[in-house]
C-alpha cells in the first residue's frame, strides 16, 4: 500500500491473458479545496489517482477510471476482458483466483462516503459504508443508507461488485440517472 492510494477498501483480481493482476481502490478522502479525491493500483500498470465534486464522486470516478485505464492498456498489447463501454460496469470480469480473505472483518461500520442530495425540493442524506465480507458466506456485502431509512445492503461476488450494486440499488430508490454520483445535482 502507498500513500497515493491510501486504505485499500476494495479489490478484484482480473486476467491480462492468463495472468493474475490485482486492482486495489483507496478509500475516497477530502482535498484541502472541499473536492474529493480516491486513488486506485493496477498491478503492473501503475497507481492513479482521481478527483470529483466530493468523496462520492471521486469513489465513482474511481472505479469507472480502472475500466478506462484497463481499455488504455489493451490498446497497448494487454488482454483484459473489458466490456465496452465499461462505465458503471466494473471493467473486467473477475478471474476465479481470489485475495486471502482477512480472518476478522471490522467490528463496526465504516462510512466511505456521505453525499447530501436536494430531491423533489427536499434534502436527502447517502451514506456508503466500506464493503465487507459476509459473515460465513462467499461473497461481500455493502450497507448504505438513505435519508436515515433503515440500513440496507447491496451485495456483491467481491467489494467493487458490492459498491456498484451500492451505487446502482441507490440510484434507482431515488430516481436518479446512472452517473448521479458525479454531481451534486439531482
């Protein structure tokens, strides 16, 4: 882990042919300007980092930045599995090798994300909590919630899955185009 990325909160290793590459994604933090910023790792092409109008945009920035830069790479000679376009459709699909999972998970919630949003005239509260691993299951959940509605759960066969499933189950309560985390507008 380095500086640039920060705390890793999601991974997902895909294939370059037949080779394993991991992809890490940092959690999203402020910039002393108000912005937010989130960084990510592709193994063997480098880290990044990118910005949005806060935390939640630059995490969206983010993930749909691995399929860009994944897409780069195959013009390049790589071989990764990218559907295009690849926008809100993690850009590679998993390969069947998995990371170590950690024996203990957090023992409490961790928000990555918050975002106040103006709907029908009204301010509606988000709020993205770090994906986890399901208690005794094979796959990754990601709790959010809206305008402090009971908590619900998105799930996922890794975190990033959990987080666009997040981002999608969101966007549809609320109505809201597939590129809402980019904005402050509803």
């Amino acid at each position: 882990m380095s500086d640039r990325i920060g705390e890793v909160i999601a991974t997902r290793i895909v294939t370059d042919g037949d080779r394993p590459v991991l992809i890490e994604v940092g959690m999203p933090d402020h910039t002393a300007n108000g912005r937010g910023c989130s960084g990510f790792r592709i193994e063997g092409l480098g880290e990044y980092t990118v910005d949005g109008v806060d935390e939640m945009a630059a995490l969206y920035n983010a993930l749909f930045e691995v399929g860009e830069v994944l897409e780069r790479a195959n013009d390049n000679g790589h071989d990764f599995p990218v559907p295009v376009p690849s926008a809100m459709d993690f850009p590679a699909t998993p390969s069947r090798s998995r990371i170590p999972v950690p024996t203990a998970e957090p023992a409490v919630r961790q928000v990555i994300a918050l975002r106040i949003l103006i709907t029908d005239g009204e301010p509606v509260a988000v709020e993205i909590d770090r994906p986890t691993r399901a208690r005794e299951r094979p796959y990754y959940v990601c709790s959010f919630r809206v305008d402090g509605r009971r908590e619900a759960v998105a799930s996922g066969f890794d975190e990033i899955e959990a987080l666009f499933t997040a981002l999608r189950m969101i966007g549809a309560w609320l109505g809201l185009p597939q590129d809402w985390p980019l904005s402050r507008a509803s």
